[in-house]
C-alpha cells in the first residue's frame, strides 16, 4: 500500500510521513501550564481589605465549630435503648443477607420485625 506523493511539489520522498497541511500551517500550542502563580510576589492590583485573609495558611475554623468539639466525635455519644436496638437489627439483616445498602422495603421488614406497626386513626 503505498501513497500518492503530495500534490504541492514532486520532490518530496514519498515514503517520509505526511503531515496534513492545516496542522503544519497551525501555529505551536502555547504551554498549557502557564506561569507559576506562586513565583511572584502580591498578585492584587488594588489595596482592598478583606474581613478574612485566607491565604495566611493559620486555623480559619471558627471558635465555635461542631466538628473541632472533641465531644462531638463519632462513636462518642450516648444511643437510647430504642436507637441501639434498631441499628443491632440493620446490622444483623446485613451479616444475614449480605447486603451492604438494605432497600427501604428492607427496613421497613426490619422494623416490623422488631414490632413497629403503623397506628391507624
């Protein structure tokens, strides 16, 4: 299988790869990565206060935070008896079944299992 030479000059070696004229006019792709934006110095062209500066790299949790609690970990509270019971029931369903995301007919079968029924008015 052999291609015909490039119509534009006879010249050419016919064996030598071909490159389609639109990409060998196309100028060169520029780096995609850009300039390092951490090289330089202050990027903002204006002095303007801010109420928070985030890129001071310090602890921007809040004095209040749920999460930096040390009391509010997982695992660290108190279940009622109710609570502990259903979650034992999930967990013995998945171990019997095997099922690591039990449906929602599955725990409504879970629930009815440990007694709970719908009160009709």
């Amino acid at each position: 299988m052999t291609t015909p030479p490039h119509p534009s000059s006879g010249d050419e070696d016919p064996a030598a790869p071909r490159i389609p004229a639109s990409a060998a006019d196309a100028p060169p792709l520029p780096d995609r990565r850009g300039r390092d934006r951490r090289a330089g110095g202050e990027r903002r062209q204006k002095a303007v206060s801010v109420s928070v500066e985030r890129r001071a790299g310090t602890e921007r949790r809040k004095e209040g935070d749920r999460r930096a609690e040390a009391g509010k970990r997982a695992g660290s509270y108190d279940l009622d008896a109710e609570t502990m019971e259903f979650i034992n029931a999930v967990s013995a369903f998945k171990e019997r079944t095997g099922a690591a995301f039990p449906t929602w007919s599955d725990i409504l079968g879970i629930l009815r299992d440990l007694g709970y029924e719908k009160r009709r008015p």
